[in-house]
C-alpha cells in the first residue's frame, strides 16, 4: 500500500510538473489597451543601461529617449509606467513571456526578430559601426584584422562584426553594452562594435582618444508586441503618426539625439509594421 501511495504521489507531482512546464512554454495571452487601461498601467520593457537610450539616473529614475517614448504612450493610453529594465538577450524573451506588455527598448528592425514580434512603424534611425583609436588607420573591413573587438552579445553589432570582420579578428562577447563600452575604455579590447551613439559614453569614459571608423548598416528602431495583438500595434502606430505630427517626437530628438528627425521608410523588406 505504502508503495502504491508513494508511486500515485510521483505520478502526481509528475503531471504536476509536466503541467507547469506547458504553461511556462505557452505564449502570452494577448494584451489589448482596454486591458491595459482597466489594470491602470503600461509596463515597458527598456533597457537599463544604454544611454541615451535607457539608463537609471542617480535619483534611480528611468531615463533617456526609450523611456521618454515609454512614459509618453503611457500617458497616450490615460495609464502609469512601470518600466523593467532588461539586457540585449533578455528583450524578446521579457515580451513573449508576459512579463512587460511593449518594448521600447533600442529594438533594431530585423527580419529575423520580426518572426518573434510584432514591430510598430519606426520611430528612430541609428548605424552599426565600428569605433576605434584615433591614431590607428581603419578604413575597411581588412584593416580590423588582428584587433580585439568587443560587442555586445547577440546584438546587432555582434552580427555585423561577426559578418564584417577577418578571421584574425578576436571577437569578444559581453553581457550588455555597458561591458562592452568598458572594455574598451580600460583597454581589454581594441575597438568597438556599436552604434552611432555609442561614442558619446566612450568620449565620457576616454575623452580624445577614440572615433567612429567603419559603418556596417543602417537601422530603424521600432516598438515591440507580441505578434497578433492587433489592437496594441494599431494603438501604438497611431501613437506615433501622433507624435511625428504634433512635433513630440522632433523634442524627444532634440533632447537625446541631438539630431533632425529623418525620414522614416514606408516599409523595410521582411519585416510587417502591421499585425496581421
């Protein structure tokens, strides 16, 4: 008896387990801005430490162009903001799972990840690019042959490096851009993949002694849901039609890019800015 009741409690805890694991493996329940609006509040996912476009500040407030985009389609929707600060590789996982209902989170507009998620139309322009010493000649893809270069893993900067740079090249993979900005400016590394923006910090970090060198692809940055949320990808496309209209967006620009707005493309091959 004592046999059968401690086989029945495996079987229990077995189906149990097996019960968990399917409900871990399923995707989110779609998320509509009713909903949102009825629970009171957007939880964005962004990054934390990537500025200008997310990062916390010394009063441990979210801040820089995501977060503002964030905070501003929060108050679209009549809600709070609660943004959870994520990592490059934890992005996607962060929305599929459930646990933020948007990214506005430095997300470059790639084919691949539009297999993942449902992007919005873009809202900001950036380039992969290489960054290294001024005193050094990088002008092709050759000249980063022997160099150490560090990336952020899994970002579009370690696919473009990866693509670009020759055999000789050491290519060495961080958990964030943060690490790999420092990297470079406490010399482990030689250069840099990154974005345009990248070397503001870097400038911070070593003034004088670094520069853009190569550009390896333009890129649009996008909001993300979760694919087939219709509702929220019609809601935040109008968002930013709205934002591009009134002029919202040129001030976000103005504050953190320091750029003019560009013009956005109407489409980019492989990728939908519509929920199907």
């Amino acid at each position: 008896m004592f046999g059968f009741k401690l086989n029945r409690r495996r079987a229990l805890l077995g189906a149990a387990a097996i019960v968990a694991a399917a409900s871990l493996s399923q995707p989110a329940a779609a998320i509509t801005p009713a909903e949102i609006k009825a629970k009171g509040k957007l939880v964005v996912g962004i990054q934390g430490d990537n500025p200008p476009w997310g990062f916390v500040t010394s009063a441990g407030k979210q801040d820089g162009f995501d977060a503002e985009m964030g905070a501003l389609f929060a108050k679209e929707l009549g809600v709070d903001v609660e943004f959870v600060p994520l990592e490059v590789n934890n992005r996607i996982p962060a929305l599929t799972s459930g646990r933020v209902d948007i990214l506005f989170a430095t997300m470059a507009m790639l084919p691949d990840r539009a297999k993942a998620v449902q992007f919005s139309q873009p809202y900001n322009a950036n380039a992969i690019v290489l960054i290294g010493p001024k005193d050094k000649s990088i002008k092709t893809n050759e000249d980063m042959a022997g160099l150490t270069i560090s990336v952020a893993k899994g970002a579009a900067q370690d696919t473009q490096v990866t693509k670009n740079a020759p055999s000789t090249a050491t290519i060495r993979r961080y958990d964030g851009d943060a690490a790999s900005v420092q990297a470079l400016a406490s010399g482990q590394v030689d250069a840099l993949g990154g974005n345009i923006f990248y070397l503001d910090r870097v400038e911070k970090a070593v003034p004088g002694k670094f520069e853009n060198k190569l550009e390896f692809q333009k890129l649009y940055n996008g909001a993300c849901t979760r694919l087939g949320e219709k509702e929220i990808n019609v809601a935040v496309n109008e968002f930013i039609d709205k934002i591009k209209a009134n002029g919202e967006l040129k001030k976000i620009y103005d504050k953190w890019m320091k750029v003019p707005v560009p013009e956005f493309p109407k489409s980019l091959e492989g990728i939908s800015f519509t929920a199907n």
